[in-house]
C-alpha cells in the first residue's frame, strides 16, 4: 500500500519545486465505527516494567568501560572567556578526557556562536566538560579547571532588558529578531467605536519543565560508528543534528530513546550534551554518560519565556467582540534554540471570532537559558491573560462568561480563512464542561467568614494536536500469528506505545496481546517526526492503521488461496479469519501465517498530508472551583472539570493521565512555579526542586474529564486529535477567574502568590483581617 | 561532593575525641537530609563526617519521667509525628514534626539534626555566592530578593531559621542537653538558639566539639495546651513561610501563661513576648487574640518582598490562640 509520488510540475506556480504525494485514501473510522481495541482502556504495555524499576532510561545504561562527563558552567551572566586551563584536571588520575573552548573542534551552535564559546551568556552556559571514571572524580577535576573570565555588562530579566540603559548584549542590540505583527480589519477604530472596553497589563514567570528524568544521554562508538541513548522527544532529530555537528553520514548515528520520563517540549532539539559526550567519548576510547543535573537542567536546557501583555478588548453591548489588540513583550533567554515556539499572540488571533485584531510580539534577548518550548508554548501564556480579559469583559457586561464566549463563536481560523476540520468542537466542549461541572456563575455561596469560593472558566484553542505528516511504520506477521509494529517514533512517556499497538491491534483484527510495538530506534524503524505539539498519536496513529491494512490485505489474499475463498469475502476479528462474518466457518490468523511461513507479510504505512482546505486544532474548556482563605492569601483547589476535542479517544486511561499532568501544571503555572531571578546577579535562585515549587498530589483536587470523544474524520483516518498539550493552557487563568469570583480582585500577574493575593485583598480593603 | 573521611565510631567519647580540634571540619553525621545537600552543593565541606547513629549511649528514645518528655537526639520527625506521648503531652511538637518536609525526609531527619539545619537562603545555598552567613562581607538577600526572608533584624543576615520543630520547642520551653569535651550542660532553647555574629556564623551556641544528647520538654502546666500552625506555598513539602507555636494555661477563665513564638520571621525562633505578656491574666476573646497579633509584629521591619508575612502571621497568631484556648480543645 506505499505509495510515495515525486513530481516537479513546472506550472509557473512554485515553479520547479519538488512535491512529495504519499498515502493512499483511507475511510476513516467513523462515529459509529464498531471498534474492538481502539477507544478502550489498556494499561500501558511497559507498565509493569516501570513500577518494577526494570525500564531502561538513558541513565539506566551501563556499558562496560562507561565513563561518566560533568560540564564545568559559566558562574557569569555575560563574559568574555580569555583562557581556559585544564591542564591540571586532565592529570587527575582517573581523568580520560577533557574538553573546553581551547580545544574542542569548532562547532557551530546557537545561532553564531560555538559548542564551547568564547562568550558565556548565561550563568550556567557551558565553558568545559570532563570524563571521568566516577562522578566524584569529574567533580574533583572540574574544580581544577582554571578559567580566566572577563565579566561584561548583561541583563537577566525581561524589565532589566527593556529599561532604556540596558547593556547591548548583541551587536544589533537586543531584540531577537524583529517584532511579529499581525493585523486584520481596524482594531483602532474599532476600540474608538466600542461601546466597552477592558484593558489590563498581565505578566507570566518563567516557568521550567522540571521533567523528572533530566536531559542526558550515553555515547559509544564502535570504529565510526556512533550509538547515543539520549533523552530526547526526537530520535531522528537528534541523529541529524548530530550527524552534521560530527560531519558523520546518518547512517553512522544512531539513536535510541525507549523510555522517558517526561519531556514537556525542552527535549526536541540535540543538544550540546548530545555532542559533548559523543567527543568526550571518542577522546577517551570509552563510553561516556553525560546526565545533567537537577541545577544544571533548570540553568540550561530550557525554559517558558516570561511575558508581560498588554491586551484590549472591544466590544458592543450585546457582548459581541469587535476588536483584540496585545501587544506582548517575551525573554527567549540568551539565544533562540530550535524547537522555540512560543507565539503567544497566536491565541488572540483565533480563539474568538473578531474582524479587527492587531498583535505584536516583541522578544529580547536575557542573560539567562534559553528559552524552548514548554507544553503548550505561547498558548498557557496568551491564555493567563486572554481569559482573564474576557472574564473581565463579561462582569462588565452583566454576561455569564460562558455566554460571552458562545456569542463570540470561532467556526474557522480567521487567520487562514480555513474552517475548523471539526468546527463544533470548541461549543462541544463548553456543553460538556459546562453541564459535568454544574456551571452556574451566580452559584457561589455567599461571603461567610475569611474562607470564600468561587469558580472560575476559561477556554483555549491550540494550533497543535493535528499531527505532522510525513512518518512511516511497519508491520510484519510472525509465522505463530503475531504482529510487530515498527516505527521511528518515541514514547516520551505519554503511553504512545500503547495507543500505536491498540491501532494496530484493530486494524489487524488482532486482540492487543498478539502485537508488540517497536519504536525509538533510528536503526530499526522508519522516520518519524518529533513528539512535539501533541502530536504522536496523530501522526503516526495513521501510518500505523495504513501499514496494519496493508499486511491484512497481504494477509486476506494469502487466505484466500489457503481457504479457498475469495478475498472479497473474508475479514479478521479477534485474532480469527472470517468468511462472510461468519465466526463458524472461521480460522486463526495463525493457520495462515504458517501455512506460508517462513514467507512472511510485511505491512508499510504512511501518514498522509493533512487536508489543505481545512484547519485541524484541538480545543478545550475548563471549570474550576477555588476557595480563596483571605486572611492567609491561601488558595485552595476544590475541584476541575475539564472538557477537550481530541478527536477520537484512542485509550480513555492515558488520555485521563494527559489530563490530570497537564492540569497538574497548570496549578504549579497558576499558583507556585516561578523562576527567581536576580537580576543584580543576574542568577537564578532557584535552579532546585525545594524552592521552585511544582505542585505536589496534596495540592491537585480531584479532577473530571467529561468526555467529547467525537471522531475528527476530517483530521485523519484514525479521528484522533493530540490531547497532551491541551489540558494546561485553561487552567491557570480558569483559577484566577475564580479567585475573582471568590474574592473580587483581579491577578494579572502569574504565579497568584501569598504576596500579591494578601497584596492585593488589603488594597481592596476585603483582606478581612482582623485588627484590634 | 568533595572527597571525605568517615568514621563510625561505638561511644559518643570516641566521637567527641573525633570531634575535638576539627574546628567545623569535623562533622557529626546523622540523618544526613541537611548536612548532604549542603556537601552536593558545596556549601559545606567537612573533611571528616562522624557518623553518630551507632553511639551507644545516644538513641532515638521518647520517654516520660518526673521533669517530663525525654526525646533522644537521634528520634526522627516521624518518630515524634506518631509518638503517643508526644501527640498527648506536647501536641504542638507532633504538628510541628508532622507538617514538616516529606515522609521521605521525615523518616531521615533527626531532632537534633532538625534543631541544627542552616537556613534556606537561596543565597545562602548557591555556591556562587559568597554571602555573609558563609563568611563574606555582604548579605545579598537584604537588598535582593527577600519574600522568604526574615520580618526581624538581628543580625547581618536576613535568612529565617527554617525549623518547624524549634519553634514548637520554644513554645513548649524545651532544653537541649549537650555534651562536649568539658561535659555535660543543658540550655533552654531559647539561649541555644542565637541570631549570628561576626564570630559565630550559625544560628546556635552549639560548639563545634558538642553533641547534642537530648531535647527535654518540661511537664505541661495543668490545663495547658498547644498548637502549631504552618503557612506554606504549597499545602505540603515546603518549609514555613511563617510558623507560629502557641501555649496556653489556663487559670480559671482567664489565661495563666502563654508562649507565642514564631517561625519564618527571623534567624532564630521568635519569641512574641509582648504578646504573650498582653495575654496574661486576660479572659481569651477575638479582640485579646488581635491585639495579641498586632503587638506581636509590632516591632516587625519587612523587606521589600516580605511584607505579607506580617498580616499572615498576625492571622496565624489569632488562629493558634483561638485553637488553644476553644471549649472541647485537647489538653496539652
């Protein structure tokens, strides 16, 4: 069933460009598709080997002769490095190789600048790295590295950054590139003409991934050829990027990424470790594993940006939006890193229908980590402040903000003028969540004692979800009549695996524990894009289906040579060949595996591009119910209900688990995580897990999700949507509408703090305090 | 971490023999949560640990005698949260050991270690910065971010003392007894612990050739009772933005004593002693409980970013007093 089409139409119209057209049609599975495997809760299928501790991950790997790499970092927001002497830690017994800017090869890196810099702009940014036989030992030597440095001026923070005697930390200043702008219609005019208006500055911390399982890898060569079990969301990224910072052929990387434990957007792109250990490990003859610390991890390898946003709204009296205007100023850190998304005007732009809309999008560069993608990237951000101003408009209109959102429907991406795949899916959220949580704004109770509760709501579109075609996989039926599936995909801890198999255990007509799913090899699957933007189970679900329908059609056409029955009349339903549906007259898949065994049937399966005409997006409506302490500024969460378009539900269990973590932190971006910078210092002070604080299960309520579930047979044959993404981008800001709604003031500022809860409750005089 | 000595030594001489001279470079080791971090940060850096969880004579035992509750040094936070002695004798210890850390850090940590723990300071614990806790000139969090720093100046540093259990043990007017090369002596904690100096960066009078034997809690007074009441950014695991440990005795309808102390506010556990001495001899109502709170932060001096605490200490306070002094409240 591959199909894979190159042509280079000269047609005046991207004349001479080569296109790619693969993937034969599929129907999709339908609303009524009666599926067996697909839409059922499994466990995960590396479970067991989790919770037993037995799961490799890229610390887990103990090779022999393996040697373990620390990084010596910049203690320097911004300095010149003049010298760099190693001399004394390479002779430390059980040293075996040393790497800094004196020696290392010159390879490019962020931007213009190298693996090993002659300028460090972060405290945290890499100056050298040794190998050695014990972490111990690495310590040891790293502290006899002499560096001579010479400081220069910087800036840490986004309000340092824009003061107008802010150091130039870049020859051409310090703006990240130029200022995105996006207008449509006359917002200006528009503002003039409205009958309300709400305006309000919020700002967002930089919040850090925290992933449990840190950035790292293991590197080993043998002769040319490299192997590196790496941490990553990309496996055949990293191998590119990796390949080209060496000069290696492809074929000579490999990368392998089995288990993870979270990645959360920082984890797309190769990063320095990945090169480091691979020529620390070439230096030394040895394997080397090269696992960042809890420090190092929250100082270097990624970030959300912070923001600060100034947004209007406009609107007339019947709470119709007739004008959006943000403007949005962001810190990408010290340099722009692939695998950056973060378009926070992104959400003004699309969420509500609106014919005048105007955002500008200004990022500077910080002597701090760069910033990357963090779940969700721009959307959590635009959302904090989006939401909140639309919960501001509704008070100020007399409307239920439910309502306010219903009147300002979007059924198409005003931007691209494309309707949605499935334009309903945003209103079938707000039903759902709306009706499992018993929304009713005028609810709350009324004010008795300093413990007061409200709820709050907020909605979100997200651009990610849809999948990004190409990826491949494999099928092939072993002789007792089992499947594997192959593909170049990973599971970064979202339970892909698990969904993959159940697609293909369906399409196989196979029950679930005859097929095993390979995946995060480069060696032995096909490409497969990166696990960003929720989008495995979208981009390689379909290539998993179509790889499965071509060995069962193999299969079919075997069987009826075997059977002596024509194709046309048989089908496969639990692990059984089937005559006309006749389960009576049925054989195992097995007595025709064997029969022609050791031939073998061998599936391949593409994703297919996604329709041109149409906008494929994941939406989301969230409630949640809040008791505000006044006296303490202590927030509690009381309950969330959460509803999401993810197309299809593929397995209701991991969809559950995206749930709950997305909303998890969603309470830490809402409540407690903030990175502290000072900015004298230019020094994060919390680098740590005791004072950067996620939320722990005491602070996370119970949680619902009130299914949608509706197939998006628009987005792709498999009707499944990505949801791990989604869940967080409504929370916080649905918190702050509700601690509005308990205690009537507005925090436009993330985290809601003690400091400015109590802050803000004694400038309203309702802080409820009791004084002699 | 750096390269260190070890040594398991049977009898608190042979450690205190290993102690003696060391001059800080020696270090007791017993449940570890603190000292370690320090050490994996390079904050500290002994030369020689003294791992003193198999002295003979130094156990965990929680006991009860004529002049009250005995709790060996080595008794761990866990220990003291489930203690039936403590939870009925020294209630606000229970709360205090129970509301502290992780279970985790709570089966680890030791009293005696909890009673020694360095601040939190994030200056403090970044090796990149030579604050005057640790022997520099300067004190960056005065000036710096501060919103977890301390409402009181005592000294140069405005790092808070980060014990749950010390201020439950103030209010409770427990003692520590020590033992060094010169013997055996017993201070209140309110003399051990001690905002520091130029010449004694620590937040105690503990030498660096002392150990510490025991905590004794005094037998309550009759119709005594307590609470500890803990703020924190997150509903666990986190430590105490402000603390506040309350004792009452009752003497009739009106209050006999009263300890107030807090936690989060300053380098050593703070003794609200103008609150305590406007509480004396007064029926407990709403209104005494508030005036109580206003003259305990009183003298307070916020920093740039810490000037919330006092409205939640205040908060604190009044809630404490009103726990404690409630019909149908257990007896402590």
């Amino acid at each position: 069933m591959a199909t894979l089409r190159v042509a280079k139409p000269h047609d005046g119209e991207g004349d001479g460009e080569v296109q790619v057209v693969e993937g034969a049609a599929m129907s999709p599975w339908g609303p009524d598709a009666a599926l067996a495997v697909v839409g059922k809760s499994h466990p995960r299928l590396e479970g067991p080997e989790k919770v037993t501790g037995r799961a490799l991950y890229a610390y887990d790997v103990r090779l022999p002769r393996q040697l373990v790499a620390r990084v010596l970092r910049s203690p320097y927001p911004h300095a010149r490095v003049v010298r760099v002497d190693t001399s004394a830690a390479a002779a430390l017994p059980g040293v075996h190789a040393v790497l800094s800017a004196e020696d290392a090869p010159e390879i490019p890196w962020y931007e213009d600048s190298r693996l090993f810099d002659r300028t460090v702009r972060f405290v945290g940014d890499e100056v050298a790295a040794v190998a050695a036989e014990s972490v111990e030992v690495a310590e040891d030597a790293l502290r006899l590295v002499r560096v001579e440095y010479e400081p220069l001026p910087f800036a840490a923070t986004l309000e340092d950054v824009l003061r107008p005697d802010a150091p130039k930390l870049r020859p051409d200043g310090n703006l990240a590139g130029e200022p995105k702008t996006y207008r449509r219609g006359d917002p200006e005019t528009a503002l003039r003409a409205a009958d309300v208006v709400v305006e309000g500055r919020y700002s967002t911390a930089s919040a850090l991934h925290n992933a449990m399982e840190p950035h790292g890898c293991t590197a080993a060569w043998e002769g040319e050829h490299l192997t590196l079990w790496d941490s990553t969301q990309s496996v055949f990224t990293v191998r590119q990027e990796v390949a080209e910072k060496l000069g290696l052929p492809e074929h000579r990387v490999r990368v392998i990424k089995q288990h993870m434990g979270g990645g959360f957007g920082a984890k797309q792109i190769a990063w320095k470790h990945d090169v480091i250990a691979a020529l620390l490990s070439r230096r030394a003859g040895r394997p080397v594993q090269l696992m960042l610390d809890r420090e190092a991890e929250n100082l270097a390898a990624g970030n959300r940006n912070p923001t600060r946003q100034h947004v209007r709204l406009g609107a007339r009296r019947d709470g119709t939006l007739t004008a959006i205007q943000a403007r949005i100023e962001q810190a990408t850190g010290a340099y722009q890193v692939g695998g950056e998304a973060s378009n926070v005007s992104g959400m003004y732009q699309t969420l509500y229908r609106c014919p005048n809309v105007a955002t500008e999008q200004v990022v500077l560069y910080t002597n701090t980590g760069p910033a990357v993608a963090f779940r969700a990237p721009g959307h959590v951000e635009a959302a904090f402040a989006l939401e909140q101003a639309m919960d501001e408009l509704a008070r100020v209109l007399g409307l239920d903000p439910l309502e306010l959102r219903r009147r300002n429907y979007a059924a198409e991406d005003q931007t691209e003028g494309k309707p949605y795949s499935l334009p309903e899916g945003l209103s079938l959220c707000y039903d759902r969540a709306a009706e499992a949580f018993g929304w009713d704004p005028a609810g709350s109770p009324a004010a008795d004692g300093p413990k007061r509760r409200g709820v709050g709501f907020a909605a979100h579109d997200w651009a990610g979800g849809s999948g990004h075609p190409p990826g491949y996989a494999w099928v092939k039926l072993n002789a007792d009549g089992t499947a594997e599936v192959v593909t170049g995909t990973q599971d970064i801890g979202t339970g892909a695996r698990t969904g993959l198999a159940q697609v293909a255990a369906e399409e196989l007509g196979l029950p679930l524990d005859r097929v095993a799913l390979h995946l995060g090899d480069t060696a032995t699957g096909p490409y497969s894009p990166v696990s960003s933007g929720s989008a495995t189970q979208a981009s390689i679900g379909p290539a998993v289906r179509a790889a499965a329908a071509d060995a069962v059609a193999q299969l079919l056409a075997a069987a009826s040579a075997t059977m002596e029955v024509a194709a046309d009349r048989l089908s496969v339903r639990g692990g059984r060949i089937l005559v006309d549906g006749d389960l009576s007259r049925a054989v195992d898949v097995a007595d025709v595996t064997q029969e022609i065994a050791p031939h073998m049937i061998r599936g391949q399966g593409e994703r297919g591009p996604n329709p041109e005409d149409r906008a494929i997006r994941t939406f989301g409506a969230q409630c949640v119910e809040v008791e505000v302490d006044t006296e303490t500024g202590e927030v509690t969460l009381l309950r969330v209900t959460t509803a999401h378009d993810c197309g299809r539900i593929v397995n209701p269990t991991l969809v559950d688990s995206q749930i709950i973590g997305g909303i998890t932190q969603g309470i830490g971006f809402a409540l407690t995580e903030e990175r502290v910078v000072d900015g004298r210092l230019g020094l994060v002070l919390n680098p740590n897990l005791e004072e950067y604080k996620v939320p722990t299960v005491a602070d996370v309520p119970p949680i619902e999700h009130a299914h949608v579930g509706v197939p998006d047979t628009v987005a792709n044959p498999t009707g499944a949507k990505g949801i791990g993404e989604p869940p967080l981008i409504p929370t916080a800001p649905a918190i702050a509408n509700a601690v509005f709604d308990a205690v009537g003031v507005r925090l436009r500022d993330a985290p809601l703090s003690r400091s400015r809860l109590l802050a803000a409750l004694a400038a309203q005089g309702t802080d409820g305090e009791v004084r002699a | 971490m750096r390269r260190f000595d070890y040594a398991s030594p049977a009898t608190i001489d042979d450690a205190l023999a290993l102690l003696a001279g060391g001059d800080g470079a020696v270090r007791p080791l017993a449940g570890g949560t603190d000292l370690l971090t320090l050490m994996k940060a390079d904050i500290a850096t002994p030369e020689r640990l003294i791992d003193i969880k198999r002295l003979a004579e130094l156990d965990d035992a929680i006991a009860l005698d004529a002049d009250g509750l005995s709790i060996g040094a080595l008794a761990t936070l866990d220990d003291l949260e489930d203690d039936p002695l403590v939870r009925q004798l020294a209630p606000a210890l229970a709360e205090a050991a129970a509301a502290a850390a992780s279970p985790q850090l709570r089966n680890m940590a030791t009293i005696g270690g909890n009673l020694l723990q360095r601040p939190r300071c994030w200056y403090f614990r970044s090796s990149l910065v030579h604050c005057w806790l640790k022997g520099g000139t300067e004190c960056q969090a005065r000036d710096g971010e501060n919103a977890l720093h301390a409402l009181f100046d005592q000294s140069p540093c405005v790092a808070v003392h980060p014990s749950d259990l010390a201020t439950a043990l103030v209010a409770l007017d427990a003692s520590v007894r020590l033992r060094g090369p010169a013997g055996e002596r017993s201070l209140s904690l309110g003399e051990f612990f001690a905002p520091p100096t130029d010449d004694r960066r620590t937040e105690n009078v503990l030498a660096p050739d002392e150990l510490i034997l025991s905590v004794r809690i005094p037998p309550p007074a009759d119709n005594a009772r307590g609470t500890y009441l803990k703020a924190m950014d997150r509903k666990v695991w986190a430590f105490a933005l402000v603390g506040v440990a309350a004792t009452v005795a009752r003497d009739g309808d009106r209050i006999g004593a009263a300890r107030i102390v807090l936690g989060g506010v300053a380098q050593t556990p703070w003794r609200a002693r103008e609150a305590e001495d406007l509480l004396v001899g007064q029926r407990p109502d709403a209104d005494l409980f508030a005036r109580a709170a206003d003259a305990a932060l009183a003298g307070a001096a916020p920093l740039a970013d810490n000037g919330y605490k006092i409205p939640l200490a205040r908060t604190l306070i009044r809630r404490a007093l009103a726990a404690v002094t409630a019909d149908g409240a257990p007896p402590a």
